[in-house]
C-alpha cells in the first residue's frame, strides 16, 4: 500500500472540508439534534417513570450510540459521493491509485470525522444531560469498537451498490441504518421481538452491543462473551464488504461502467 | 550503420472489445515509440476512446495485450499506469477543488517528487499562476484544459494520452498547447497517443496516424504525405473518403 496515494485521497477531502462549512456542519448538527431531542424525552421520561429507571444512560445513550454507528456509515459514503458529484473516477481510477488505497483514504477520513462527531456527542450529552460514556465502564470500549466496525462495514458495502448502480442509488443508502435498526434492539430488548426477528437479530453485531448495554445499565456483569461474538460477526462483515467492494470494482472495470459512470449502465 | 529503433513506450497487440454484439475495439495493434507523437483518428464511434480507456486501465479489454514501459498492464496495473498520464475533454478535473489543490492531490496519486516545485513550474508553463486559488468549476473551458494538460504533465510520463486536448480552446492556445507537448517530447522519452477530429492538427503534430474505423486500423502512414499517396487533397478529404467507405462497408454488411 502506498501511503502517499492513500494521503491524496485523505488531503482531498482535507481540501474539501476546510473550504466548506456546509460539509463540516452536518458532522456535528445531526448529533446535537439528537441529543438535545432524545435528551428532553428522556428527562421526561424519568419525571412521570415512577420505576426509579434511569432512561438517560439506557435510552439516550443508546441513541448516541447508534448516530455514532450511523455517522461512520455516512462518512464513508459521503467521501465517496464526493467522487460521484464531480464525475471523478475516471480521473482517479486512471492513475496508478488501487483500489484498497482508495478504501483505505476513505477509511481514514471516515475515522476523523465520525470521531470529531463522537467527541461533539460525548461533551454535550454531558453537559446538557449528564450522561457520562463512563457510566458503561470497561465494555464502552468494545461497544464503540463493535459499532465502528459495523458502520465501516456498511459504509464500504453502500459504496460498492452506489459504484455498481450509479449516482441515483443515492436514495437507497441513506435509510439503510434505519432498517437495520429495528431489528438491532436500540431501543428494545431484544426479547420483544417476535421470533423471526429475534433470529435476525443474532446476526447483527450491534444487536450484541444494545444487549449488552443494557444488562451493565440494569447493574448485571458485562456479557463478554456475547460482545466477542459481536465483534466476530463485525469483522467478518467488514471482510464480505470488501470483497464486495473490491469483485464490484472489477466488475464495472469489465463493463466500461467506471468510465461511462453518469450512464449508470452500460446496456 | 542504421541507429536502432526507440524503444517502445506503448505496445498494444490484438486489443479486443465488444460490449453486446457489436465489436467496439477488433484486433487491433500499434505501438508508440519514444519521442513519437501518434495520431488516433476516425469518425464518432470507431472505438478510439473505448481503446484509451483500455489503455488507461478503466476497461477491462476483452482479449489482447497491453505493455507500457515494458509492464504488462493485465499484470501490473499500477506500475503501468505511474508512467501514464492522460487529458480528456470528457475528464475534468473536480471543479470543487482549487487549480493548487488539484495538481497537489493528483500529484501525491502519481507520487511526483519535490511536488511544490513542480507544481509551480506547471502552474506557469500553462499559464495558470493566477488560477492557482481558484476553483476548476470556475474557470473557463480553455483554462480547464490546460489544467488537465498541467495535471497529464505532473510525473513526466513517458505514455501521454491526449484525447482531443485542444477541443475546446481558441486557434491561438491551441498552438501553445501543441508546441508546449511537442517540445516535452522532444526530449525523447516521451511518447504520445493523440486523438483528434481537427486534421490540421494531427498533421501540425502527429509523426505517425491511425485511421480507425469500426474497431480496426483500416489506414496508417505519415500524416503529410498520406493524402498524396492514396489520392487525397488533404487528411481532412482522406478522413472523409476513409469515414465514408467504412459507412457503406457497415451498410453492405
């Protein structure tokens, strides 16, 4: 891998970002709407709970968790849609980049951004609510790294249906977390669910993290166990996406599409 | 005692490619040799960009080969493509991006060394100093192309891909443009795929032309005399004469 390649693909998006508050805003709007909207919600649900359950580390922090999976998925897309916008990979895929260094630039970039998004996320739910990420303890660590895993592993996939459909595929990345999410247990155990949606459930590494979230809220030892299977499930999702990635590359090489991109077939 | 040929910098054997049933690139093979500037041309559709882009390493051929500095693309493609570059009318670069910026994220792809001296040499070869903070999207078409131009220049490739360089820009920079290349391959290590519909300029620049049509090399030879020898007032009359029997050959089919 060559790093200075992979650096021209992270120092464009530098580019890009520095001359455009429009691209910096949203990495921090989305997150503050959601902690100002599912902080208040919480907060009243804790006034009418008579329980002494303590939504905000349970529900807000679930939410929180969940953007901060949403937003990597995003910011792998979003540096790809960059190059769907200026009608770039022609340009790029002409030079002697590979492939890997592309994913790998978009990779970086991705880990920046959703991490300034994280940073944002964690100071003003503990300014504005009190919840503190601590409050999980050691399994913090593997809930993020879990998450993180999956959302690349989304983002790359995404990016692999937008090179192989075309610039109007647009529309059907964007809703891809928010079908997942019910079937992940975000806001629910999983046990409410029906069956078949329970086994569902078993395959989607975030649904080990909500799991196990909400054990350490209700004061029950981390399930350790159950988050190594998360994190297997995760990365062995990352490797199909890049293989995806990687056979969907070849493939619109093969056809012409890559050069002919606007066409979005070459039929 | 006869000095050897140059070197090749581009061989292309047996380069096939259909997309359905038609047959967009049929066989064809040429090489450009060191500080030889080879014309492409044919009518809309004869497959000279289908074959660029084969030799750019964005379509994958159907059958044949490709060597560029002796590398097999197939093979190798990015050792290949580090000594290629190319400048289309249908490539701009991204107009987001400030004509700096361009040239420094393109030459970071290439891994250019000493990239900001480079860059500033490029920036007033083309004439683009002024331009440096200025977005691509903004500048006029003219100005574009001699930004891919400075880009197709940026590692000093010994394969340069011109697809139609001049396209969209007045008589007078376009005359620049042509010398400015002309000069850089003099130097001998450079060699060039041009392709054209302007005749004038193929015979202002090319050593050699290609007459493609329907896929196949139908015609090649020196553009300045090639008119006289098959009975042609000028290129311009012998494309049209060529272009015209490839019609009614496709008609008769």
């Amino acid at each position: 891998m060559n790093l200075s390649r992979v650096g021209a693909i992270v120092v464009r998006m530098f580019y890009l970002y520095r001359g455009s508050p429009q691209r910096v805003f949203p990495i921090f709007i989305f997150v503050a709407i959601d902690v100002l909207v599912w902080g208040f919600l919480t907060r009243y649900l804790n006034s009418v709970s008579h329980a002494g359950f303590n939504f905000v580390p349970a529900l807000l922090g679930a939410v929180l968790l969940w953007d901060f999976l949403t937003r990597v998925m995003q910011q792998i897309t979003m540096a790809l849609f960059e190059d769907v916008w200026t009608r770039n990979f022609l340009n790029f895929f002409a030079t002697p980049l590979r492939t890997s260094e592309y994913l790998a630039g978009l990779l970086i970039v991705a880990i920046i951004t959703s991490g300034l998004s994280l940073v944002a996320m964690l100071i003003l739910a503990r300014a504005a609510f009190g919840l503190s990420f601590l409050t999980y303890g050691a399994p913090l660590a593997p809930f993020l790294m879990v998450l993180f895993l999956t959302g690349i592993a989304l983002g790359v996939a995404a990016s692999a249906l937008v090179l192989r459909l075309g610039p109007a595929s647009e529309w059907l990345i964007w809703p891809i977390p928010m079908l997942i999410s019910p079937f992940a247990g975000v806001f629910y155990p999983i046990t409410v669910l029906p069956g078949w949606m329970q086994a569902v459930a078993l395959i989607l590494p975030p649904a080990y993290v909500f799991e196990g979230m909400r054990s350490v809220v209700a004061g029950e030892p981390a399930p350790w166990d159950r988050l190594a299977i998360g994190a297997m499930l995760a990365l062995v999702y990352l490797a199909l996406a890049c293989l995806f990635f990687f056979a969907t590359y070849r493939a619109v090489i093969r056809t012409g599409l890559i050069a002919r991109y606007s066409a979005e077939t070459v039929t | 005692m006869n000095r050897p040929p140059p070197p090749a910098v581009l061989k292309v054997e047996r380069l096939e490619k259909s997309f359905g049933e038609v047959r967009a690139v049929d066989g064809v093979s040429f090489r450009v040799a060191q500080g030889e500037i080879v014309g492409l041309v044919g009518p809309n559709g004869a497959g000279k960009t289908t074959t660029i882009n084969m030799i750019l390493g964005v379509l994958e051929p159907g059958g044949g080969r490709i060597e560029i500095e002796g590398v097999d693309l197939a093979v190798d493609r990015s050792r290949a493509l580090s000594n290629t570059n190319f400048a289309a009318v249908y490539a701009p670069l991204p107009g987001n991006l400030t004509v700096e910026q361009n040239l420094r994220v393109f030459g970071m792809l290439y891994g250019v060394r000493d990239l900001p001296a480079r860059i500033e040499k490029l920036l007033a070869v083309y004439d683009l100093m002024r331009y440096r903070r200025t977005k691509a999207g903004v500048l006029s078409s003219g100005e574009q192309t001699r930004l891919s131009l400075a880009k197709a220049m940026l590692n000093r490739p010994r394969l340069l891909l011109l697809d139609e360089p001049t396209a969209s820009i007045d008589p007078s920079n376009a005359r620049d443009i042509r010398a400015g290349i002309a000069k850089f391959v003099d130097n001998g290590l450079c060699g060039v795929l041009w392709t054209s519909h302007n005749m004038y300029e193929v015979q202002a620049v090319c050593d050699r032309v290609m007459f493609l049509s329907h896929g196949r090399i139908v015609l090649e030879g020196d553009p300045k005399t090639l008119p006289e020898e098959h009975g042609a007032a000028s290129l311009d009359d012998l494309f049209v004469n060529v272009a015209q029997e490839a019609l009614h050959e496709a008609g008769g089919r």
